[in-house]
C-alpha cells in the first residue's frame, strides 16, 4: 500500500511541474479542460487566470487567426518569450495570468536587441554583449552599457528624421531594463527632439525599486512614463510631442545618469546597467515589447522613378525655363542660347532662359514637348516635374516652384510611417520639402542622398514641393512604408458562438467581464471588449466622444462614464431586461462594489452572429483575467463576488 501511495504521489508531483515547465503563457491542457461547473446557468465560463482559455461551460477552446510571428508576453517564470502564430496569449502581469489582445506595433529602430554591440547607436558609453543576460533569459542577448567617465555621463542614442513643423505626434522611448538589488549608479532613459530649438523629456530609472524621478519635464510637451515589472526586469517608456521646430527624433539613453535615483544630474556617477528591447515609437500608450527589425515594406513608386516619357508637338508660342523639349524643325531660332547642346534635328534640351519662339504645327521652328508620364502637377499654377535632356530615363529636372506628385497617386495611409529616399544634385536654390500624406517628412536642400521619415496625418498622397525657386536633379525615388512590425490582433480571438449563450441574448441575462486595461479612460478611446457580432459597437465597448464603458442592442445604448485607469483591475457588469424593456451597464473600478448607470431602453435582444469576439477593435493593450454570461440576473453580490 506505501508503494502504491508513493507511486501516486509521485505521478501527480511530476505532473504538476510537467504543467508548470510548460504552462507559461501558452495554456496546455492535461486530460483535457476541467468538468464544466455545476451553475448551470452560467452559460459562458473562462476563466484565464486559471492559465486556461476554454469555455468550461460549452467545453470549446478560444482559438486565434493571427500569422504574425513578431509578438512576445511574459511566462510564469518571468522571461519574454516569443509567442507563436494563431495561439491566444496568456502573460504575466504581476505574477497573475491574463490574455493579452493588442493593437499593432511600431518601432522605428533597426537592431532593437541590441545584439551586435549596439550597432547602429551613437554612444560615448561602452556597450556589450558578452554576459549581458537580455528579458528572454539568455546570455548575449542582453547589452551591457557602462559609464567610464568620472566627469561626464556618457549616453547612447539613435534618431529619426521628423517634420519641424509636427508637435502633436507622441514620440515614445522604450527600454527594458535588468533589475538588481544594489547599485552604484542610476540610468536615465528620455525622449530627445533636435535640429532646432532642442527640447527633451527624461526620467532617472530607479530599477531597484521600479520607480521612475522626472528630469527636464518641463522642457518638451504633453510628456508621460510608464515603469512596469517584465519578468527580471522593469519596462520602462517615456512619451512626449516636441514643442519646439525640431527636426529630429532620438531615443536617448545613460547607463549611470546619477548615483542617488534623484532628478540631480551627477556626471561623476559611474557604473554598467543592461538593457534590452530598445523601441522608438509614436503614441502614448506602452505597449508589449517584440523582437525584429522594422519591416521596409513594398515599393509604392511603381513606374519607376522618372522612366516614362512621352513627347508631343507643342503649340506655337515660347518655351517655358526648365522645360524639356525636342527640336523637330529649325530655320531661323537659335535654340542653343535657351540651352540647346547645339540646334540639330532630335537634340532634346531643357530652357534655361524661356521665352525662344515655337511656331507650331506648319512652322519652321517647331519642338516637342517632352512630360514625365508617371508625375504629374499637384496644384495650379506650380511647376511639373520635367525630364532631364541626355539622360531621359529616371532622372527629373526641378525647377521654379513645384508641386507635384507621383502619377498615379500613391495610397499613402494615416498614422503610418512612410520612408522616402531619392537622390538630388543642386544647380541653385532649394528643393524644399516631402509630404507625405500631409506631412512633411523633411527638406532637401543640397547635394545629397536623402532619407527622410513621414508620419501620415491623413490619408492621401506623397507630394513634392518648393517654398521658392529651384534648380535641382532628382534620381532613384523611392517611396515605402517602414516601421510597422507588429500587426493588430483587433477582430482575431473568438468562440464558436455557444448555443446557450445565444439563446441567453435573446432572452435575458447578465455578463460579467474582469480585466485592465493598458490606458486610461478619455475621448477618441474605441475599444470592443466583448461582441456577439462583427462590430464595434455590441455587448461591450469604449466610446469614441469620451470614452465611455457601453453596450449597443441594435436600437439603444447603455452606457457608464465609470473612469477606469490603466493597468488597475476593473470589473465590468451588462444586465438585459434590468426592468421591463430595459438594460443596464454597471462598473467597479476600484475595488468598492459594482456600480449600474442609469437604465437605457432594451429592444429585447442583441445581433447575434456566429462567433464571440474579444476586441474585435483595440486602442491598447487590453486585459482579460475572466468572462463570463449566464442566464438569469445577477444579484450585485453575485456580481461583486465574480
């Protein structure tokens, strides 16, 4: 009998460690899911901070249509993990289970592992690999920065080009860092705009404690920091608009900004800290760190550069400076005073002068007008961009004051980031600025080969402009869309809509969702959280006006104006019929008890469509700890007690 008892014990230990190995963010299931619960009328039953994501009461798993290989989470035993395709993600938060849904990602830095040295960063501080254990758990994978200077702090930073005229896009610095128990210097990690009337937001990190001391707040504007725990380490984000003309955007960092945590600058501090998952991106709100180097999409400028020509008879009059022309008959003008190579039959040319004479059709003076087909004007009265005579294939002539634009448009997309590069050679003057979408992505103004970063505010169009006369050659445009390299997993987790619980929406009910979320409550916040149709506004969900808790019937709305935070767990509660034709929305955001807004009208049921969805849209990172639907009105108590 002993051996048998310690057979079982022993089974059922390695069990539970085989669970706890295997179980850290990427539910396993052994024997299958638990026996459904005796509460029948619980029609929905997940429970994720049991690390699981079946519904216990319809004994069917939630499942995930999502390609995308560049997402990581936190497991149990506090390490980043790359999370694999198609699979709903369980992270730790705290050391407390959640499924995580996201909307996409952005880091505008290449290499942000820093596994090469830091390659790609400007430093005064050393930086190395070797040893440097990184958020996954592994050596190397870190980057140990130190401080050597007794009399300055040293930094590390890298950049992007932005408009000196953008002072509302968020502009974010992220960087995980190891924590320890003792140390002899602090870093600082900030947001840093350039190319102007310089302006900066940093915060000193105390990664002992996980506190974070304001440094030259003051200084740019809208600015925000965020501290959390990641596993061995703390996630650290700073956020800021540039409220000056900067040209520029930099992720900034010093390994030993002081030595007492203070906002105090001290520059004889000196020691080594390691960091991992260097991000700059755009918004507001943090995000979850991901590997990878940005993604460089597809090239938009899909003609060619300035390959496409065509030429016809131009019309008596004069020739126009900077236009291209080809001589088709000559008698009497000397076009090489307008700067013709020489006045032969076939030479192309562009004016230099205008004002030569074309006789037309019939005449003895008569020239072709050569176009660009792939470029055209983007405003009355501007210069179109013109082809370059003896080279007539991809390189365009800019002269005057032009505004044009690819031929056909480009898609160009709001709130993307957009790379244009192109060459430029300057006669005289400037070719002025790059929009895209909008926005200007920067200035050319000498011989160079340009690279410049846009951030889109609308949806429409890359546009080439000059705020005077010029006189440039351009060569080898290109236009692609850079940065995204995470994509939203709004609209991808859902159940197989339960029958009962169909059944349930149509008659009468209650559901009860618990979870965080990433940011807090305030206008133009759109987040579904739960829906029983493919839209946005169902069961539950974040308004755009402010952004309010809400259900929508099909007819009616319900809604609460609770103020949840970020990151502080909210309980959410919907009840139909509450009374007699209607329904009601309730919320507990601090721990004090639910509490219900104000009855709307209830047209009787909700649309029902085939499949739940968990955030069919995303603002932000968004929390479910449990949810769950039953048939019957919950007593607040009952509520309370979820």
């Amino acid at each position: 009998m002993k051996r048998i008892l310690s057979f079982t014990y022993s089974l059922l230990i390695s069990v539970l460690i085989t669970s706890l190995a295997f179980g850290g963010g990427i539910p396993i299931h052994f024997f299958g899911p638990p026996m459904p619960p005796t509460d029948t009328s619980r029609v929905l039953n997940i429970d994720f901070s049991r690390n699981q994501t079946t519904d216990l009461a319809s004994r069917t798993a939630l499942t995930q249509t999502y390609a995308g290989l560049n997402r990581t989470y936190v497991d149990a035993f506090g390490n980043l993990q790359t999370a694999p395709a198609n699979t709903p993600i369980i992270e730790y938060v705290n050391g407390k289970p959640y499924l995580r849904i996201e909307p996409a990602g952005m880091n505008l830095l290449f290499n942000p592992r820093f596994t090469t040295n830091g390659a790609g960063f400007t430093a005064t501080a050393t930086m190395a690999n070797a040893g440097a254990i990184g958020a996954d758990g592994v050596a190397g994978k870190g980057l140990l920065v130190t401080d050597n200077s007794a009399i300055f702090w040293q930094d590390m930073y890298r950049s992007i080009s932005k408009s000196a005229s953008d002072s509302t896009t968020y502009f974010r610095s992220t960087v995980w860092v190891r924590k320890v128990t003792t140390t002899t210097c602090y870093p600082a990690l900030g947001v840093y705009f350039g190319g102007g009337t310089d302006k900066s937001a940093f915060f000193v990190i105390n990664h002992i404690a996980g506190t974070l001391t304001a440094r030259d707040v003051n200084d740019a504007a809208n600015i925000g920091s965020r501290i959390t725990p990641s596993g061995a380490g703390w996630q650290v984000d700073v956020w800021a608009t540039d409220n000056g003309t900067n040209t520029s955007a930099h992720w900034y960092f010093a390994p030993a900004f002081n030595a007492d945590a203070s906002a105090t600058e001290a520059g004889a501090a000196q020691g080594s800290v390691t960091i991992d998952y260097g991000k700059l991106s755009t918004g507001a709100i943090p995000s979850s760190l991901f590997d990878g180097a940005p993604a460089i999409g597809n090239e938009l400028v899909t003609n060619g550069s300035f390959a496409a020509v065509d030429e016809v008879e131009a019309v008596a009059g004069v020739t126009v400076k900077g236009n291209c022309y080809k001589i088709l008959e000559r008698t009497d003008i000397d076009y090489t005073a307008d700067g013709a190579p020489n006045n032969n039959v076939g030479t192309y040319f562009n004016s230099t002068v205008g004002g030569a004479t074309i006789d037309g059709a019939g005449g003895n003076d008569r020239l072709n007008n050569v176009t660009l087909t792939n470029w055209m004007i983007a405003g009355a009265g501007t210069a179109a961009p013109q082809a370059v005579a003896g080279s007539l294939t991809g390189k365009a002539l800019i002269k005057g004051n032009p505004l044009f634009q690819p031929s056909p448009a480009l898609s160009i997309t709001a709130g993307k980031v957009y790379r244009v590069t192109l060459d430029a050679t300057r006669t005289a003057g400037i070719i002025g600025v790059v929009y895209v979408g909008g926005r200007s992505a920067g200035a050319v103004t000498a011989t160079s080969s340009a690279v410049l970063y846009g951030i889109s505010t609308t949806t429409g169009n890359l546009i080439f402009s000059s705020s005077g006369d010029c006189d440039f050659v351009i060569d080898n445009v290109s236009v692609k869309e850079h940065g995204t390299v995470r994509i939203s997993e709004a609209n991808t987790v859902t159940l197989a809509m339960p029958a009962a619980v169909a059944a349930a929406l149509a008659d009468t009910g209650t559901l009860v969702w618990k979870g965080m979320f990433g940011y807090a409550r305030a206008a133009g916040v759109v987040t579904n959280i739960v829906a029983a149709t493919a839209a946005t506004d169902s069961l539950l969900y974040t308004t755009t006006a402010a952004g309010n808790l809400s259900s929508y019937d099909g007819t009616n709305i319900a809604a609460s104006t609770a103020a949840y935070t970020a990151l502080t767990s909210t309980k959410l509660a919907l009840q139909w019929p509450s009374s007699a034709n209607k329904f009601k929305i309730g919320a507990d955001v601090a721990g004090g008890g639910i509490a219900y807004a104000a009855e709307a009208n209830f047209d009787g049921a909700f649309t029902v469509g085939p499949n739940l969805i968990f955030c069919f849209t995303v603002h932000g990172p968004t929390y479910f700890e449990k949810v769950g639907i039953y048939n019957k009105l919950l007593s607040d108590a009952q509520v309370n007690a979820f």
